[in-house]
C-alpha cells in the first residue's frame, strides 16, 4: 500500500505537467491582454506596450512558460498581475474559503443523499422511492443561482431565519489562524462566532450540495438494488437478520464503491466549481478568485489557482481509491 | 412495508426542522429586535464588546455598505478602478476637492489658491494642524513628497500620466516642478498651461498618502495599509470579503466623521445584494437593478438616492470601415432610428434622461441648444435613400457583455436598436465577445456599430469631448476613429485656455461639430441609484461615483 501510495503520488508530475502546459496554452489563446485590462478602459497604446514589458508578456510564450515552472519549483507561485501580490500569500484565504464550504455541502450531499438512496432501493417502486428519485433528478437540473436567490428570499428575506451572505456578519472580526472560520473560532473559544459561521454555512452549503445530494442518492439507489439480488443478501435474510441490519450492514458496504467513487469526484468538481454559488452567496472562495482572474487575464492566477486544485482533485481522487481497499478486502494495491 | 417510508419520512421532516429551528434560535434576538426598530437596534449595538461602555447617543453607528466587486488596491494612486476610490475618499485627501454633487473646485487639504495670469505657476495654501494617521505632520513637504513619488513612477505603477499627460523626463508632462516654500505652501509649475489642472488635482487618485507610512512600509504594504489625512482610518481588509475602517477622532474637520466605523463588504450578485439589505444585514447597497427599483420604493424601510448623472451611453459607428456608416449623412439617418425614450422606459426604470451630446448636462460647457435628431423612422428612410441606401444596408452591430451603470443590458438594447434598424431596412447582425477583447477591438477599430459608454473622471469636459472623439484619442478612447481637424483645433485651444467662460462657448461649438457629423448616436445619461435603509442619512452620491461618507449617519 505504501508502494502504491509513492506511485500515485509520483504519477501527480507528469498529471501536473499536462495541466500546467493545458492551461498556459488555453489561456494565451483567449483574446484580450492583461495590460490593458491593468490600465482600463483609459489606456493609452504606449503605456499597454510598457506594461507588457515591465510584465514579461512581450516574451517569447515558450520563454515565459519556463520562467514560470522555475519560479514554480522554487514554491514560488507567481504574483498577482491585477493585486500586485504574491499568490501563495493571497489564496490561502479563498482556498479555505471554499474548502469549509465544499465540507459542509459534501456533509450534506452524502448524509441525505446515502441514506436517500437506501430507502429508496429497500422500499423500490414505492411512493417514497418516486418522490426520492423525481426530487434527485429536479436536484440535478436545477439551476443554482435560482435556487440560491429563492433560498435567500424564503429563509433570510420573508423568515428571517438565517443570514443571506457572507462568510460571517460584515462587522464580525475573526482572527484569522487557519482561515477556517469553522476551526478559527473554537480557537478562539467564541462559540457566538462559531454558531454565527454555522448558520452562515447553512444556505449556501444546502445549495451547494443539491447536485451532488442527487448524484449520489442516485448512485446509491442503483448500487444497492443490484447488491440487494446478490445471493449472500438472500441468505442474511433466510438467517433471520432483521432487514435493517441486512441493509446498512450487508448491502451498503458491498454497494459503496461506486458511491465512494461518485464522492470524490464530486467532492474535486465542487472545489473547483463553486464559482455560482460563490457568487450569489457573497462568498469569497477559490471559484470566484479564479473567475475574476480571467476576466482580468491574470495569467499567474489562473496558472496557479487551477494547478492547485488540480493538485487536490488528483489527491481526492487517491483518498478514495486508498479508500476501496480499507472498504472491500478483496481490493488489494500493491 | 407500506407503512414504514410514512415514518421515515417523518422522522427526516422532523430531523430536518430540528435542524432549521437550532440554527433560527441563534438569529431570532437580533433579528426580532430589528423589526422592533428602536430599541432593537441599541440592543444588537450593546451586544458588541467594543461600544457596549459607551451610551447609545454618543455612538456614531457602523455603517454596512455592499457592492459588487473588493477593491484591487487601497492606495488610490495605483489604480484607475472605481471600488478602490470609494474607500479611499474616505482614507485620503486631495489637495482640493469637488462640490457636494458638482464638479465644481472646492478647497480641501488646499485652503487657498492662486492662478497666475499665464495659467503657468499655481500656489497653493494648505490647512494648517492636519495630521496623517500615523500622527505624520501634514505639510508642504509631504505634498511634494507625494507628486515627486508619482512623477518618477511609470505606467504599471501609477496611472498618473493619464491625468498629467507622462512623468518626469516625458515630452507630454505638463507639471515641471513642484516646491514647499514655506510650512504650508507649495507651487507647482507647469510647462504649458493645463486647464482641467484644479479638477485633476481634486480626483481621488491623487490622495496625499503620509511619507512616514510609505518609507516605513515601502509601496507593497502600504497598498494594503494605506494612511492617509482623511476622516476614516484604515482598520481591517480581508479581499473579496470586507474593509473596516474607523473614525478618525483626530481629523481635522469639528464634529466629523459622524459615523464610528464604516465596513465595504462584496456581495457581486446583483439580486442577493438586494436581498442583503432587506434582511437588514447590510444599510447600503449599491449596482440595483433597475428592475429591481420598484420593490425597494414598494418597502417602507428602504429608501432609493440618486447619483446625479456624469455618463453617456452610446450606439458608437467606426467611421473609417469600408461600409456605408463612413458617410455622415447615413449616420444622420440612422440617428434618426434609435428610440431612445423606449430605452429608458424599459431598461433603465426611468432612470436615464436621453442624450443628445457627447457629455451629461452636469458638466459645465454643456450645449442645451442642440436638437436631438428626433426618433422618425420615415424620416430615417428618407433620409436613407437620399444617401444612396434605399434598400438599406448590412452592419455587425457589438454590444458589451457586462453591466454597465451606462448600458445595464446591453444585450436587449442592442436588440432593441437591430429591430428599429430593420424598420428602415437596416440589417443588424448582433455580436459580443468578453469584456476585455470588447474593449481591445473597439480600440482598435474592428467593429461597425458597438455600444459603449463613459463616466467622466474630473467632470471637466476635456474629459468628454477630447477623450472620446479627438484624433489624439484614436487607439485610447475614440473607438469611432473619428478625426475632425476643425474640431482637434477647437478641443486644443479649450485645452490652454483658462478662462472657464471661454472654454465653454469653445465646448459648445465643438458639440454642434459632432452633432453635425454624429459619428455617435449618444444614447443616454443614465442616474445610477443605490438603495438603503430609511435609517441612513446624509449619504450623498457625487457623480464621480465615489465619496466618503464622512456626513452620513445612522439613527439608531
């Protein structure tokens, strides 16, 4: 297993390799200079030249890819042309922004989504199993910005009952250690601020999750139907085992593999693709960071920013195959 | 079996409002105390450490205000980005400033002035006993510190030169010198005579940033620790998410600020920033779409204020393309074919007035006398045919991808113009790309027809009228590529004079050229509109679009 671990880990170099050469070429193809974008709509074409030289942007492409990988394997992830900062010093903030936020929505997603897809196969072609499987699939094509508003408008305008946006109340001060505001405040020890990040949490973690919930509770469903012919299920039962214990015992563990599956890709897609509800939600994530990097042409973000989550997609993704061998001991890595 | 889903069921519902009522509790105090009003809002004030010693009067409030985007950068002079400027109007001050809702000059750090004759050598008395918020002296020194520091910068730097016409060493500089001669004077000298100069001066970037500050710091970190004179003083930024700033108890103006604390946060969706402020966790929001005006005009709590207009929106034609949009007399006609009061009807709530020139009727040397050239489709036919176009003609018509506060959709406006194009027997072919290619090709003069727009900087009409449709201005910001020789003449002389009725009449005459040759079809000034809650007051837009809010208040 160790073995196996250092492989995959070793095959991350040439993973992450394509995708930096992938990325720096898409976004030298889009139209539309960072210079310009620096100096706005008042620009002059003089200062645009300046500015691409001052930015090593008038470089040959080939040249100024290398001096970005050697700054990279210096740790040095560039600095921000729009902020003037250096990257590893901003995304941090935006990386834990987002990855308390995917926790949540993951938490969510696969709690209700499991135990949806359980009872919708144990009780198969009953009402509830209808209900479950119309609501998966409302959940999958919803869009989320209108689901987002709708929950603003339902929970926080007419009922009042939780917090529109934000990561916290704009005039709540968190020291920030981690930048998980989660951990931040148990540090603290100030539990009004904890509950005020829970309830914080809430709306967009709920939207966030409905299309993962539903992928899952799908996945789910399929995944023990099929377990629940399987003979040994026939033979718990002709035990006497009570069906409940046949179900989470017996059928759930021989069926999760593809579910587990289905949660890491899902837990990688939504790092990465928050971007949505990042935006109706006030929250200041990695999806957003990337997304106005774009619109800024702000090569070394972009660059970085996808690189590092490409870095944590790959690492989910080995989380979960590491993970079929702890479930199923028929699954060996050497 | 058919029974147990029933409990399930049940039992999720029942999980689930356990869950909603936990999380309810928590917000039920403040939120019930603030539809309480009074004191509910004193109750939620107490519940925070830091005011709970002080009584209720003597608390100036916190003011929350949401926008759609963080500033890129806290020290003003970097940057040409609006949400910078608005918080830092609050943090630093120019040597002078605008009127409350004009551009007229106004004395600031700057209490006095005086022109020579030849327009060449400024003096300028600056108020005594102001102190930056490092408890830096304010003084002739720390001005000339600051404009040396700008004038030895470049373009990636500081956008200064856009202003100032380069840096030290540069051809087109107008400053030549700039000297303390005593504690509180200093004089600039300019190479030729500038007339926007005092309006320039006034313009958030050129914010006198304390010299202490900057060496301690060095350009990087005061950029995110600025310090400044003004009435707030730099507390907290955390991007995308919020800037804290404090009352400043030492500024220099008696009584003021009126507010304890000001906080920016970002919320970018339009729809949930409204949403924000009707659950009151916000008190200002500003980029409102104007569909979304009459709900908050329909809320007894909120209330819409209005930023004077100092923008023009237009349907632009690039007048050296191989098309028919070359010959004016076409674009004349197709003046005639834009629906302007439809427009604003539909798209900007009303809040708009139509344009019939280059600039907004606030800034001085505006032409009244101008007639618009009336919406007449027949006429426009006509007016077609006489131009050798009876059966109409073939265009790509550009319109931007984003929300402008000038154009706020502008994919249904140009659909609007291609429908009334088509009345005539125009074909309009709608097309967009993103925002920064938008901006690159119209520079660079690659669309036929394309819809754009412009807030003025310093609110003179230099601004305007040379910066949009100049010759000089053809690869900057005239996308129309229109060069009028008679016109650049007339723009030059506004330019060195300094006498500000002449340069109006000059201005006049120079709109009734581009009146005459409409390389535009100027659309409308649109009054962009924030909203807030019934609580705040003294909160008043200036049309530059950014303002410090040291009159505002909050009744409790």
């Amino acid at each position: 297993m160790g073995a196996y671990t250092i492989r995959r880990i070793l095959l991350l170099i040439p993973v992450l390799f394509g995708v930096s050469v992938l990325v720096f070429s898409i976004i030298h193809l889009i139209p539309g200079n960072p210079a310009q974008v620096i100096l706005g709509q008042r620009a002059t074409a003089d200062a645009i030249l300046e500015v691409e030289k001052q930015l090593g942007l008038d470089q040959p492409l080939l040249l100024q890819y290398f001096t970005y990988m050697g700054d990279l394997f210096t740790g040095d992830l560039g600095t921000s042309l729009k902020t003037k900062t250096p990257i590893s010093e901003e995304i941090w903030g935006y990386l834990a922004a987002t990855m308390e936020l995917t926790f949540v929505a993951m938490l969510i997603a696969i709690f209700v989504g499991v135990n949806a897809g359980i009872i919708s196969a144990w009780f198969h072609n009953s009402w509830f199993d209808y209900i479950a499987m119309v609501i998966a699939l409302i959940g999958v094509s919803i869009p989320i910005f209108w689901l987002g508003l709708m929950e603003q408008y339902i929970f926080s305008v007419k009922l009042g009952w939780l917090p529109s946006t934000g990561r916290t109340d704009p005039s709540t001060t968190i020291d920030t250690v981690t930048n998980f505001y989660l951990i931040d405040t148990l540090l603290q020890g100030d539990f009004k601020a904890f509950k005020e990040v829970v309830s914080h949490l809430i709306l967009p973690g709920v939207a966030l999750a409905t299309i993962p919930m539903a992928i899952i509770a799908r996945m789910t469903r399929a995944s023990m139907l099929e377990v629940m012919k399987a003979d040994y299920i026939r033979t718990a039962r002709a035990k006497g085992l009570s069906s409940f214990w046949v179900v989470y015992k017996h059928s759930l563990r021989n069926a999760v593999i593809p579910v587990l599956t289905v949660i890491g890709l899902q837990t990688g897609l939504l790092l990465g693709g928050a971007i949505l509800t990042e935006t109706i939600f006030g929250w200041p994530g990695i999806g957003r960071y990337i997304y106005d990097a774009i619109e800024a042409r702000d090569y070394p973000v972009i660059q970085s920013g996808i690189l590092i989550i490409a870095t944590i997609f790959v690492f989910i993704n080995l989380i979960v195959d590491l993970l079929y061998a702890a479930v199923d001991p028929r699954i060996k890595y050497k | 079996m058919k029974r147990k889903p029933w409990l399930l069921l049940l039992l999720l519902t029942f999980m689930l409002s356990l869950v909603l009522i936990g999380c309810s509790n928590d917000e039920e105090e403040p939120e019930q105390s603030e539809e309480t009003e009074e004191p509910g809002e004193t109750k939620e004030e107490t519940e925070e450490p830091t005011e709970s010693e002080e009584p209720a009067e003597s608390t100036g409030g916190t003011l929350i205000y949401a926008r759609g985007g963080d500033s890129t950068a806290l020290d003003p002079i970097t940057t040409t980005e609006g949400e910078t400027f608005r918080v830092t109007e609050n943090i630093f001050e120019s040597l002078l400033t605008y009127g409350e809702q004009d551009t007229t000059i106004q004395p600031n750090l700057a209490k006095e002035w005086d022109v020579s004759d030849d327009g060449l050598t400024y003096t300028f008395t600056l108020e005594e006993g102001v102190k930056f918020h490092d408890g830096t002296d304010f003084n002739a020194e720390a001005v000339v510190y600051n404009f040396e520091r700008w004038m030895n910068g470049d373009a990636e730097q500081f956008p200064y030169y856009t202003m100032f016409g380069g840096y030290k060493g540069d051809e087109g500089h107008i400053i030549e010198s700039v000297e303390a001669t005593d504690e509180h004077t200093v004089v600039f000298t300019l190479k030729r005579p500038q007339a926007p100069f005092l309006k320039n001066l006034a313009m958030s970037p050129f914010g006198i940033a304390s010299p202490t500050a900057l060496e301690e710091m060095g350009a990087e970190e005061f950029n995110q620790n600025p310090v400044g004179t003004g009435p707030f003083k730099f507390v907290e930024w955390r991007r995308e998410e919020r800037i804290v700033l404090e009352k400043n108890p030492d500024y220099w103006k008696e009584g003021l600020p009126k507010l304890d604390e000001v906080i920016y946060t970002v919320i970018p969706d339009n729809s949930a920033r409204l949403n924000a402020l009707m659950t009151g966790e916000v008190d200002l929001i500003d980029g409102l779409n104007p569909s979304d005006i009459q709900r908050v005009e329909d809320d007894p709590n909120l209330q819409i204020i209005e930023r004077p207009s100092m923008n023009v929106g237009y349907l632009g034609f690039t007048v050296n393309r191989d098309n028919p949009l070359s010959d004016p007399a076409v674009r004349v006609a197709l003046s005639h074919a834009v629906p302007k009061k439809d427009l604003i009807e539909a798209f900007y709530a009303g809040y708009a007035e139509p344009a019939k020139t280059v600039m907004p009727p606030s800034v001085e040397g505006y032409n009244d006398e101008i007639e618009d050239y009336a919406y007449d489709p027949e006429l426009a036919k006509e007016l077609l045919a006489e131009a050798g176009y009876p059966d109409g003609f073939e265009i790509d018509l550009w319109y931007m991808p984003v929300p402008r506060p000038y154009i706020p959709e502008g994919e249904k406006i140009a659909e609007v113009i291609q429908q009334s194009f088509a009345q005539v027997g125009v074909t309009a072919n709608l097309q967009t790309t993103d925002w920064a290619s938008y901006i690159e090709q119209a520079t660079a003069g690659e669309f036929d027809a394309f819809l754009l727009g412009w807030t003025g900087d310093n609110g003179d009409a230099d601004n305007f009228i040379y910066t949009l449709l100049d010759k000089d201005s053809i690869g900057s910001n005239n996308n129309t590529h229109y060069a009028n020789d008679e016109l650049h003449d007339i723009l030059i002389e506004a330019q060195t004079i300094t006498d500000q009725e002449q340069r109006n009449e000059l201005y006049k005459q120079a709109q009734e050229i581009i009146h005459k040759d409409a390389p535009w079809v100027p659309l409308v000034h649109s009054t962009p509109v924030v909203a807030a809650k019934k609580s705040v007051s003294g909160y008043v837009p200036h049309p530059t679009g950014s303002e410090a809010v040291t009159n505002t208040s909050i009744s409790e």
